[in-house]
C-alpha cells in the first residue's frame, strides 16, 4: 500500500504544482498586471488549469484510487493516509464528469471577466460586464448540468465550495435568520442615534493605515516571513505554499473601516493557510474544509475579536499614535460603538453584523434567479436595487455600489455567496466552544495576547486541512451540526448592550 500511497501523492503534488503556478499567475494579475496582459493571461490560465484537470481524471489516478480505498478500508479515518484517498476519490469524481473544454473555457471566461470588472467597476458601466456575465452564467449552467443535480441547478454549484449542503438546506437556515435579524435591525434603527461614526470619515493618512493594518497583522500571528500583504480591488487570500500566503486590502484616506477590516478579514483566511499541517502539503489535503469554514476564521478575526471591546482595549491607544489629530477628544468606548454601528449600507464588505447577512441573502436569491432564467441580465441592476430596497430599504446610486460592487461573479463563482452567510454562524460557533475550553481568552484579547485562541484554533481546525467535511468538523469541534441560534444570540447581546434594547 505504501508504494501506491507514494505514487499517489507523487502525481497529486504535479497536480498542486500546477495549481500553485495559476493562482500565482491569478494573484498577479489582480495585484500587479498591466491590464493589456488580460488576453493572454487568460491562455496561460485557461493552459494550467487545463493541465491539472486532466493529469486528475486521468486513468492513472483513477486505478491508483480504486486500489488503494479497498487497502484502506482498514484504516483510522481520521489518518492523513485513509483522508488523503477518501478526500480525493470524492475530488476525482466529480472533476471527471466536467469535460475538459469547459474547464478551459470558465477559466478564460473568468479571466476576461475579471479585468472588464475591474473597469466597469472604476466607471460604474454594467453594461461593459454585462457580456461576460453572461458568458459565465452559460458556463456554469453547462458545469451544473455536466455535474448532475436532483432538485435545484444550484446545488451542483453549491456543492463545489460547501460539499454535501444543499440549496434548501441554505434557504431554511436564511428564512430561521431573517426571522431574528429584521426585527433586531428595525428595533435599533428606532434608537439610530445612540451612536455616531462621524469620527471615522476623518482624514487618515493612507500609509499610516497601512503600518497600523501590519502591525494589526503581525500581533494576530500572521508571519511574514512566510506571507504578504498587497492592495488590490477587492481584498482576497491566496496560498501559493502553506509557506507563501498572500492576501490583500484598499486603502481610502476617508474610510477608516475598510483598509484594517479587510486586512483582519483576510488576515484570518491567511491564519487558516499557514497553519495547515505541513504533512499535507502538495496534496487536496492542504486547503480549507470548505469555504464556509474558511470564512469562518475570517469573520471571527474580524467581527468577533477584532470588533470587541477587549481588542480595542489593547489597540486603541495604539491607534492614537497614529491618528492623534483625528481621535483627538475619542475615547474607547465612542470608538467601540463607532466601529458596531448598525446601519444599511451599499456595499457587502462593509456591512455591520448585523445587516451584513442581509447582503447575502440578496445574491443568494439574484444567484438563483440568473441561473433559472427568472431575470434577464439586462435588468440585473433594477433587480438587485429591488432587494436593496426590500431588505435594507436603501438604493444604490450607481452600478458600482450596486450590482457591480462584488468581484466573484467575474471569477466564474456562482454557487459561492452562501458560504459568507455559513461562515459567519460558524464563526461564533466555533469561538463560543474554544471560550468554554479556554475562558481566559477575553481577558488574554485585552492584553493584545491571542497565542492562546489561534493556537485552539490551529489544534481544532486548521491543521486538519480538507480532511473532513464541514459538517463532520463542526459535529467534531462543538458537539453540534451548524446552527443559526450561537449568532443570533451573540449579536442580540453585543447590540442590545451598544443600543440599550
């Protein structure tokens, strides 16, 4: 078995080779690519995914497979060995049902798509992406219909990022937090007032923000030495290695949230990729379980540690240094509400906690929509302006801040926008278990100390990989399958106490 084993892994680690080379060719382009390269970074793109696909679904892998989970059979699940053939058999048959031209063309679709985004979105032109949205919605109806698919087109493509969630699963859970979250949001829109974020529109220098987002990066235990941090469109992680971990922000002089909160965003994927077990390098093994757990570690940096009172406690005075002219007079607690004001905003990535599943529920249903051929992309951007209104009683001003704001669907990712909405709950439910491990770990947050959760965080989730599935991990890590009821109890608590419901 040993030597099927070895040659395996040999052939798998070709595989991430290849993988390796496109995403860095993907984070050059959206960091550092002139935009006259667009055409034919798309050939080399569309060449190496190509490549990865058929050296995957190739009769060699397949044989090799075949051998190896009846020798495995014996095996402890949980071992890298029988994890390493059970994860890639699943991986090995779903890739062999997709026809290699399609892959090709979602990748050149996608990278097409990506830099007409990218200028669509700099002149608020949705008319300018509107082609290649369509291009990408034919694909992937065409990669739903090759994967197969018993109730709903979208659950082949759901099932590319969450494995084994359906698309009822999602709606059941969506309609369980509408329910808690629209009468939350309307109750504190009743007591708006009570808090005021004037104070971050000021004018922070860029670079300062900069220095203070590494800093930030650096005390999370983000290690440079095996990462970076650039400026991008719209902020993304990428690994290359779990050695080479890049993940990206923007920077406004007059938005303070949206340079720190992206960096401690990404920051958290990053966490995730660095602290994968080396022994699961170069294999399917070395990713997260889903991304709906990955996003988890995301949103739990971001919201549920890096938005508390105790990481401010032991930042903010930090922060002043920095900003000594524009916090002048502020204190921790005006800040602290500051930065948890809850209030219908635009753009997804800067929403509140509370609204920001709102967000995510909107292109859940678009998603479906554009996929079933109940709007026309035409009238994308009056469509996604209705649900605005619907569910967060605003309207955008503009395609930029509406319906051109994310830049996923240019990826060839539809299927993918649950996975926020996933991650968050998990966020919570994840933290909640590691307090009840650890109940030192507020105190130790308020001292600018978080070894002790990342390291909890490393031991439960992010060594093991790809090796389970996300429910398996969650039933693993806190006893119980993903639940709706951790989040809305923590947000009720936090903001009852911000707005004094």
């Amino acid at each position: 078995m040993e030597e099927k084993l070895q040659e395996l892994k040999t052939r798998l680690g070709e595989i991430k080779n290849l993988e390796a080379a496109a995403n860095v060719l993907e984070w050059d382009q959206m960091t550092y690519m002139p935009p006259g390269g667009t055409a034919a970074r798309a050939e080399q793109l569309a060449t190496l995914r190509k490549m990865a696909h058929a050296l995957l679904v190739s009769d060699e892998i397949g044989r090799l497979l075949e051998e190896l989970q009846a020798e495995a059979a014996d095996l402890d699940y949980d071992s890298d060995e029988a994890s390493l053939v059970r994860v890639t058999a699943r991986d090995y048959e779903r890739e062999r049902k997709i026809p290699a031209w399609l892959v090709a063309e979602m990748v050149k679709a996608a990278a097409l798509a990506q830099e007409a985004w990218v200028q669509a979105r700099a002149e608020s032109n949705y008319p300018h992406f509107q082609p290649h949205l369509r291009k990408i919605v034919d694909l992937n109806i065409q990669m739903a219909e090759a994967l197969g698919y018993k109730d709903r087109l979208y659950d082949a493509l759901l099932d590319l990022f969450e494995p084994e969630m359906k698309t009822a699963q999602v709606a059941r859970i969506f309609d369980e937090l509408k329910a808690e979250l629209v009468p939350l949001v309307r109750a504190i829109a009743e007591k708006g007032d009570a808090v005021d974020d004037a104070i971050l529109y000021r004018d922070y220098d860029e670079e300062k923000q900069w220095a203070f987002g590494l800093e930030v990066l650096r005390q999370m235990g983000f290690d440079f030495k095996r990462g970076r941090q650039d400026k991008s469109a719209h902020p993304f992680t990428t690994s290359f290695s779990i050695n080479d971990v890049r993940l990206t922000t923007r920077v406004y002089c007059n938005q303070f949230k949206t340079a720190l909160f992206g960096s401690i965003h990404e920051g958290g994927h990053a966490l995730y990729e660095q602290a994968i077990s080396l022994a699961l390098e170069r294999t399917p093994l070395c990713e997260g379980a889903s991304l709906g757990v990955h996003e988890s570690q995301s949103r739990l940096w971001e919201n549920v540690v890096g938005r508390s009172r105790g990481f401010w406690t032991f930042c903010f005075p930090r922060l002043k240094e920095f900003f000594h002219e524009q916090l002048d007079g502020v204190d921790l607690e005006a800040f602290y509400k500051a930065i948890n004001k809850v209030e219908p905003s635009m753009i997804r990535v800067e929403a509140d906690e509370v609204t920001y599943n709102l967000h995510i529920f909107l292109r859940f249903e678009i998603e479906n929509d554009m996929l079933e051929g109940k709007v026309q992309l035409s009238d994308l951007p009056e469509a996604w302006n209705a649900k605005m209104k619907a569910y967060l009683g605003i309207v955008p001003t503009n395609d930029a801040e509406g319906v051109l704001q994310d830049v996923h669907w240019s990826l060839g990712s539809l299927g993918y926008f649950p996975t926020y909405a996933l991650g968050t709950l998990l966020s919570v439910q994840f933290y909640n278990q590691a307090l009840a491990d650890i109940p030192e770990i507020p105190a130790q947050i308020e001292r600018g100390e978080f070894a002790s959760l990342r390291n909890w965080l490393k031991e439960h989730i992010y060594v093991h990989g790809k090796k389970f599935t996300p429910a398996e991990l969650a039933k693993r890590v806190t006893g119980f399958e993903l639940s709706a009821r951790p989040f809305v109890e923590y947000v009720r608590a936090k903001y009852g106490d911000i707005y004094g419901l």
